[in-house]
C-alpha cells in the first residue's frame, strides 16, 4: 500500500507564464530554458556562394583564425528563427571565449528597439 502523498505538477500556470515569450528572451537568467528547448538549425545559406551550413559550421566559419574582419547578416522570413540563430551564436561565442579557444572576442548584442543609430551604440557601450 501506498503512502497518502500529494502529487504535484511539475510546472505550475505561472512558471510557464513566466518561461514561455513570443520574442526571444537574450537576457543571461534565461539562457539555460533556451538551450534545454534549442533544435540545431541546419540548412544555412551563404547567399553570395549558394553554400549550406549547420550554425556550428556557421560559427567557426564566423570565427576562422585566418579572416581578420567577419560581417554576417542575418536574414529571413519572420518566424524563420534570426533571432534563435542569433541567440545561439551569441552564446556559443561566450563558451568559446570562457574556454579560451577565442581570444579578443567581445559578444555584443545589439537588439532593434527603437532603430535608431544613436539607440545601437548605447547599447553596445553599456555592453
């Protein structure tokens, strides 16, 4: 016979209020919900060579010792996934440097809030 226990959900209505956004959520407190819940992206294109590449692929070409200067624009449908490639790679950046496998990277995130040009360097001064 079993002892008279209360069962709780695991997840309550709040904690999942709380969890789930319409917007990525880029803030560091949530990045372990984002990467419990991430799928690798594949199928990438580099619209100038036509070539494909999974976000790790895309990554270590982003950062290949033998390129000085590296500019990636990100585009797509909305609900393509930017803004979860864009998140990813901005912590697969942070690991790197934490490891020391890159070394004079700073991760800077500028989000569009308001679009203007004076808005992104404050942003990437308080960073």
């Amino acid at each position: 016979m079993t002892p008279n226990r209360v069962v709780r959900p695991c997840w309550t209505r709040e904690g999942v209020q709380n969890s789930l956004y319409n917007v990525a959520n880029l803030s560091a407190s949530h990045a372990d919900y984002f990467l419990a819940s991430h799928t690798p992206i594949r199928g990438l294109k580099d619209d100038r060579t036509g070539d494909t590449y999974t976000e790790e692929q895309l990554f270590q070409s982003l950062f290949d010792p033998s390129r000085n200067e590296v500019m990636g624009i990100v585009h797509g449908e909305p609900g393509s996934g930017k803004s979860h490639l864009i998140r990813w790679l901005k912590l697969r950046t942070e690991v790197a440097v934490e490891d020391g496998d890159l070394s004079e990277v700073r991760s800077v995130l500028v989000r569009r809030i308001a679009g203007s040009f004076k808005e992104a360097l404050q942003q990437i001064i308080e960073q």
